[in-house]
C-alpha cells in the first residue's frame, strides 16, 4: 500500500517541523534571558544596598580597601564592642590607627560598617581617652597597667608605653610588694592610695633594737610578742584585709589601721621613749577591725554594724 508521499515531501515536513522547534526554543530562551537580567539586576541593587556604604564601598566579612582619610568619624568594633572616634584622635600619634586612615590598606568591616579589629577591648576606652587628651590616668592594681601597655605595644603607642614603664618602676606599680611589706614612704603612700582596708605593723622599734634589747624588762618582751603574734594571727581572720609590715618610720612597735585613704584607729603597742606598753591588746585589736569593717559596711550602703562606742548594732 502506498501513502501517496514523495522524497521531497517528507524532507520539506521535517525542516518545516525543525524550524518551528527553533522558533520556540529561541523565543523561550529569549523570555529566560529577560527575566534572568531583571533578576540579576534586582539581586544586584539589593546587596549594594545591605552591603554597601553611602559611598558605594562594598562592605563585607572579608577585606575591603576603604578610603577613610576623608571620614570625620571612624567607627571601630573590637572584640564585639563598638566604638567611635574621630579622626583628628586617631592621627595624633604616629600609630596603627594612623596608618589605617591614612593609608588604602584594606580593611574588614562588618555589616554595620564598622571597622573590625581582633583585639581585646576591657580597657580600650582608657587608650582612647589618651590618644584624645595625651594623659591617663591609671589604676592602682599594676596588672590592669600591664594590659593596657599590652594593647598599646600591639598598635605602636610609644607615648602610652612610656607611661605604663613610668608607672610600673615607680612605687605604685610595686603594688602587690607593698601589700606584703613598705620600705618607703612613697610605697606606704601608695598601698593607702588603694583605698583598701589595711593594718600596718610599724616595726620601727627594730631600728632601736639594741636599745630595747639591752633595758629589755619581762612586759616589753610580753607586749611585743602579743603584738606581733596577733598581727599574724589576725590575718587568717580577716583575709578582706591586706597586713603590711611597714619599716618605714619611727622607733616603736604600731599598729595603723586604714580604710579608703584614711587613717581609722591608731594602735601603740609599744613606744620606746617611755617603755609606754599597751594593755588588753586583744581587746583593742579587736575593736579596731571591729571599728574600720563598720566604715566597710557604711561605704558600701549596707549600713553601720556597730555604734561609734564600738558596741554592737546594725542600722539599716
């Protein structure tokens, strides 16, 4: 049976049917092509606007290069904290954070646009207010001076470093020594500048030592043996404390008792001059902790623990 069709029939019906295919697959290829620009172009506009800053520097996790010597202010994250600073403050000293905003170097920023430094951030405040001011002033607890000039020798503050050397070689930076023992006056000025409550054994009857020893009497030995003995004894007791041997003055045996910068109770436990030896030592040890922990306690708005007779009392 013949279907009546010729060579050249069928092939003209396959090219027909072709060019069709063709047609279509350009026209759906052209509709994707469309649709894939408006997509990539609103992709585009959408990034540049959470990533990008006003003047259209890219801003990401990764480093960027960032013109910042044209900034006012120059937002800084370091370790999670954020802070801001000017750019006059952060040229003054010839440092890291000179060198940043100066130079084209790049940078890693967050999505906020601040720059992101990987340091420790307790006691960048204080390095701050220095590059602003030129001063510091530092506490009374060495190690925290340690920190700083820790931090300031990553970003090259010689000025600063030279502050923290100054502090660390004077008196002030012997603070925990003086906590255990003073030979000078600067040193015994310093442990009270630390506000902190302390008993100072004045031992400066060791000066005069062949002295006492040579009109040595049974009491004076008694005296100064209690005395000594209660002041080691008592720092088990009262560890809120620091007990200081204190070598610099006098030719007695005292005891001083401190709280925030200020003298409390004085203790003479034995004066030299006269042979003058204290009495009930116990007792009036006891009354002067008693005596500097109610100041603790009123410093501190809980409230006075005793009267001013030394009895017992709590007022609210």
């Amino acid at each position: 049976m013949e279907l009546g069709f010729t060579l050249d029939e069928i092939l003209n019906f396959l090219f027909s049917c072709l060019l069709f295919l063709l047609r279509n697959l350009l026209i759906a290829f052209g509709i994707l092509l469309v649709f894939g620009v408006a997509f990539i172009k609103a992709f585009s506009d959408a990034f540049k606007r959470t990533f990008a800053k006003g003047d259209g520097t890219l801003l990401n996790n990764n480093h960027m290069k960032a013109d910042l010597s044209e900034m006012e202010v120059i937002k800084l994250k370091i370790d999670g904290k954020c802070f801001e600073a000017s750019a006059e403050t952060l040229k003054r000293f010839d440092c890291f954070f000179s060198r940043m905003t100066e130079s084209d170097l790049s940078h890693e920023f967050d999505e906020d646009g601040y720059i992101v430094i990987k340091r420790d951030a307790t006691h960048f405040e204080e390095i701050l207010k220095f590059m602003s001011t030129g001063e510091i002033e530092f506490p009374s607890d060495p190690y925290i001076v340690r920190c700083i000039k820790r931090e300031a020798d990553y970003y090259g503050l010689e000025d600063l470093i030279k502050e923290c050397d100054k502090f660390l070689d004077g008196p002030a930076g012997r603070y925990e020594a003086c906590l255990r023992a003073v030979f000078t006056t600067d040193e015994r000025n310093a442990a009270i500048a630390t506000k902190k409550p302390i008993v100072f054994l004045n031992v400066g009857v060791m000066n005069n030592v062949y002295a006492v020893m040579n009109d040595v009497k049974d009491n004076i030995n008694k005296t100064i043996t209690t005395g000594m003995g209660e002041f080691i004894r008592n720092r088990s007791r009262f560890p809120q404390f620091f007990f200081i041997i204190d070598y610099t003055h006098g030719t007695s045996l005292t005891m001083d008792f401190y709280f925030n910068g200020s003298l409390i109770k004085k203790l003479d436990i034995y004066i030299t001059e006269n042979n003058q030896c204290a009495l009930n030592i116990e007792y009036q040890m006891s009354s002067a902790f008693t005596t500097v922990m109610a100041k603790m306690l009123d410093s501190a708005g809980i409230g006075r623990a005793v009267t001013e007779d030394g009895q017992l009392a709590l007022t609210l």
